[in-house]
C-alpha cells in the first residue's frame, strides 16, 4: 500500500494496461494482428493486397459458426465431434430440395431442422445412454456420415445455378467485393455470446461445467440442459452446412470432414477451457480466424502445403496448454513438477 | 418461542435394506433458534439431513413442516426450497470458476421475459448481501471475484449468505468448518451467529463439540439411529457434554464385548 501511495502514476498505469487485456479477446486479437504481420512480411503479395481477406471472409464462416457452438458445448464440460456430418447431412437436404422443388427459404428451414433433430438424437444418446460425449458423438460423426452416404448413395450434387438467386445474395452474395456470410457468421457470435452471458441458459452450462455436484444442488435440471445445448450444436452446425453449401454451390458427402481439427482448434486456441466452466466468445472468433490465417500464410509464405496441418496442431496443443497454465499452472502436469522442484 | 415449530419429525424411521439408519427419531425445530447436531460417524447424522431436506425418502414416520403434514413421497430438495429450507453442504454448493453475483442467484436467476438475466440487479444485491448480510470486509473480494480465490470460511459465507438471502428459515449447515484455519472457524461461527441475528434458524452439524457449544441454543446428540440427547445448551456445561458423549462410548463399547 505504501508503495502504490508514492507512484500513483505508474500503478494507474499498469492497472489500465491490465484492465484492457481482461476485457475479452483483446489478449487473442494482438496475436491475429501479430501473425497478420508476421505474414506481410514473410509473403508480402497476399498479405499486402485486400484479396486474401475477402477469400478469408467467404470462407471462415461456416467453420466459425460451427466454433461459436461447440464454445456453448465446452463451457458444459462436453464436446461434440459429429458436427461434419451433421454439415453435410444438412448440406444434401439443402441441395436435394433445391434440385427437386426449387425450394431455397423452405430448403434452408428444412435442412435446419434436419440437423435440430440429429443435435437432439446425439444430446439423448449422451445423457440418457451415459457414455461420455466425446465417444458418444465420434460414434454419431460415423453414424450420421453413413446414413448421408447412403441416402445420396455416395454422389456429389451441384447446384450452381442457385448463384444470382435473391436467396444466394442474402447469404453468400457480394456487398461489392465484401461477402455477406461473415455478417451472419458476427451476428451469430453476438447471438451465443449474449446467450452465454446472460441467459440463464449460458449459465446454467457454466455451472454445469464447472461441477456438475453444484449444479444439481442448486436446482439445474442438468439433462435437460445437456439434450437443449446439444440440439442447439446440431442446428448450428446444420446453418453452417448451408452456408457452406452455398459458397462452394456443391454437396459432397466429406463436405464438412476438413472442419474437424480446425473448429476444435479455434474453441480452445480461443481460450475456452478444456476443463469446461468457462468459455470466451470473442476468444473463438479470432481463433477461426487464427485457424485460416496460418493454414493460408503458411501456403503463401513458400511453406510446403502438407506441413500447414502440422503447424495447426502444433499451435493447437501450445496454446491450449498456455491457456491450461494461465488458467492454474498446476493443471499442467509438467509445470507443477517444475515449480515443486523449483521450490527445492 | 410459542409459534408452531418449523419442521417437526416423528417416529421417523430409515432403513437401508437391512441396515437401520434411524430408529423412532422424534425432533423438533423451533423458529429462530441453532439448533447443534452431534453424533460418531454412523450416528444417522446425515440420514437424517437428507430425510429433513428432501434427499431421501422415510421408511416410517411423518415429517411436518410449519405443523403441515408432509407427502413423504413428493417430497424433493425443489420442495424444500420452496418450503424455505436450504442446505449448505461442505464442498458442493459453489461453482469455483464462477463469480460471486452468479453463485447467489444460479437457479434463480433475476431475468426477463426472454430469460436474459439483469446482471445489474443481481450485482447490486449480490454487493448488499456481501456487505450488510455476512459482513465481508475482505480486501481485493469484490462481487466479480472468482469463487476459487475465496478462503474455505468465506465460501461458507457466501452460501450461508445466499440461503439467507432467498429467504430460507430454516438452514441446514453441514460440518461448515472441517478443513478451515483456527480463524476461518471463527468468522464461520460468526457467520452462523448472523442466521440466528436475523432472525432464522439454523441446524449446524458438527464433530469439534466445542464449537457446537459455543454458538448453539439447543443440543441433539444421535446415537445408532436414534436421539440420545435433546436438551437446552444452556443446561450442560462444556465438559458435561464431553462426559456424556464418553459415556455412550464406553456403553457403545460394553455391549459390543
């Protein structure tokens, strides 16, 4: 006390400086902006003209929105890995009725509700089956993804001509050089953050990940929750289906397998915790956006296009254990061995 | 003293298959009294807990609550609750990584027709209970503060400020001060002397006997199921009860040989 009485300026100072990085994501964005940087320099003719950030706005959507609901899944402790097949189960629906009925609005609706469904069938066989959701949902992923290929009977459809459609304009035309999907893709960030922050909703997943003891006690109907939130997941992940669907104007049955590593990876490079509990909104945004930017900068700076899955991974596992560490530096194993030492 | 008792057991009885939890157990809560719930391990001490706050189900008896008869098999914590009685148990009642104004109001949160939650509001009383309720004068707690950064004796305060808040009558303490510092203990003594300052009752289980004496009005020892003891604090000194709880030791010990 007495210290901070003779240099009020400096802890003034400091204690600005640490209020703007505890407002959320400012940590995450300085690290886009650095790698922003690092790229220009490194492949100066993508970084430097605007084109790279228009092709990132037309396709980081679909993986985002699909980020942006697995955060709300792993604040509640759980994870959901069926989401790629649930993308393109809902990208065939979207296809198939827009061939056969030339049905856009009602196409859209129906393949949403398609993925609400599977969300809500995956959300029972979690809690009502018991098994942990992370088998749960790798076993649904090779459910799902049969059933699609089955049903398409293993063929890609294309749909170009829905481009130039007012229903296309709206969701992944052009407002000049500027695609609209991102739009959606922020407006459905701004959605799940109020959700998680305050909605009751949000916080009932909060308490729910953070002890699942607690949560019963204070009266959370825990399965309720769960099945609600995993519904929410597949109708999400159907959305970004769409989207997708719309940009590439084709259905493959993989469509959505690609999205596996880097939607996982956007949540926890974003900062929310593995140990659920917790989950940062913003944290995810950039995160998608980390997630393209190194897959692209990589490939643009002369990096060999193999390694880029490589340095996803890597960049995965050293941030998810720097966010562990911040979080209690004993949850990683490691660093709790070295600080006892240390203390010897 | 005279007003209808707020929970009333009788003849309550709790079997587990063959194993006798609580045997003909008769007690009675008054209105704004502590009432100190002493036993071994075994005793029936947390049996009891749950029977009173809706956990478990009797096996025989019939619990009364404001002198009305209880349906034992609708009986749940949410019934509790709503009967206004809470239980604060040792390590479960807070979510750690969640800030203080989140834990008074998880499960009834303050929100409006869309259930968005009014973060003012609940911040505003969260600040009132911490201050004038169980008196934190704690540096650097604030009402965002984590509840992983709080001491064991102000996580005890801040559930007993919680159920105090939401209007409880009658709250359920269970071993509140295993694991804390000497001087965690007093502020939760502290903390158990405010329940009764404002006006409600309280049943604080406890093994360390010395501080049930201190801040009880009232002392029920079990006994294999069954009350042994039910007198005024008051009337028994410290070391009284002390011999008391040696002598059905040492019965306990004779009847086994």
């Amino acid at each position: 006390m007495a210290e901070a009485a003779h240099t009020p300026g400096r802890t003034a100072r400091t204690r600005t400086l640490s209020d703007i990085f505890k407002i959320e994501g400012v940590a995450i964005a300085l690290v886009f902006i650095l790698l922003v940087v690092i790229f220009m320099i490194t492949a100066p003719r993508a970084f430097m003209g605007y084109r790279v950030y228009m092709s990132f706005m037309a396709t980081v959507p679909p993986p985002m929105v699909i980020a942006l609901g697995l955060t709300l899944v792993a604040v509640a402790g759980e994870i959901d890995l069926s989401f790629p097949s649930v993308v393109a189960f809902a990208s065939y629906v979207f296809c198939i009725l827009y061939i056969d009925y030339d049905m856009t609005w009602l196409a859209l609706l129906a393949a949403t509700a398609v993925g609400t469904a599977m969300g809500f069938i995956n959300g029972l066989v979690v809690t009502k089956l018991g098994i942990p959701s992370l088998i749960a949902t790798l076993g649904m992923l090779f459910l799902w993804g049969g059933l699609v290929t089955v049903v398409s009977n293993g063929a890609s459809l294309a749909i170009p001509d829905i481009q130039g459609t007012l229903f296309h304009t709206i969701f992944a035309g052009r407002l000049g050089v500027f695609p609209v999907q991102i739009l959606w893709a922020l407006l459905t960030a701004v959605l799940i953050w109020i959700v998680l922050n305050r909605h009751r909703f949000g916080e009932s997943l909060l308490f729910i990940g953070d002890s699942k003891a607690v949560a019963r006690v204070v009266g959370i109907a825990t399965e309720r929750e769960k099945v609600k939130l995993f519904t929410l997941m597949g109708a999400m992940s159907a959305f970004a289906g769409v989207l997708l669907t719309l940009e590439t104007t084709t259905y493959f049955a993989n469509a959505g397998m690609g999205y596996l590593l880097i939607v996982v990876a956007a949540v926890f490079i974003g900062g929310t915790s593995i140990f659920g509990g917790s989950g940062k909104v913003v944290g995810t945004v950039f995160g998608s956006l980390i997630v393209a930017i190194i897959e692209a900068g990589l490939v643009a700076s002369g990096v060999q296009g193999f390694w880029t899955r490589f340095f996803i991974g890597l960049v995965f596992i050293v941030s998810v254990t720097l966010n562990a560490a911040i979080e209690d530096p004993d949850k990683v194993p490691l660093l709790k061995q070295l600080r006892s030492r240390a203390k010897k | 003293m005279t007003s209808t008792a707020i929970v009333r057991l009788e003849n309550v009885g709790k079997q587990y298959g063959k194993v006798v939890s609580l045997r003909n157990v008769t007690l009675e809560i008054g209105s704004n009294e502590i009432v100190g719930l002493i036993g071994d391990n075994g005793a029936g001490k947390s049996t009891l807990i749950k029977v009173l706050t809706g956990v478990e189900q009797p096996t025989s008896g019939s619990i009364y609550i404001r002198g009305k008869k209880i349906d034992a098999a609708s009986y749940s914590v949410k019934e509790a609750h709503n009967l206004r009685i809470e239980t604060v148990y040792q390590d479960s009642s807070l979510g750690e990584k969640q800030p203080l104004w989140r834990n008074f109001f998880v499960g009834r949160p303050i929100t409006n027709w869309l259930g968005l939650i009014d973060v003012k509001t609940e911040k505003r009383i969260a600040e009132h209970i911490m201050r004038t309720t169980i008196g934190f004068r704690g540096a650097g707690i604030d009402v965002d503060t984590p509840v992983s950064r709080l001491s064991g004796g102000e996580r005890q305060g801040v559930a007993i400020g919680r159920a105090m808040h939401f209007e409880s009558d009658l709250i359920v303490l269970d071993e509140p001060t295993v694991a804390l510092a000497l001087k965690e203990v007093q502020r939760v003594l502290d903390f158990i002397r405010s329940i009764k300052a404002g006006g409600r009752s309280c049943i604080y289980i406890e093994h360390n006997i010395h501080h049930v004496h201190e801040v009880c009005d009232r002392l029920v020892v079990l006994d294999r199921g069954e009350v042994a003891l039910d007198v005024p604090a008051s009337s028994l000194s410290y070391t009284e009860l002390a011999d008391f709880l040696m002598s059905l030791h040492s019965a306990r010990d004779t009847s086994a040989h």
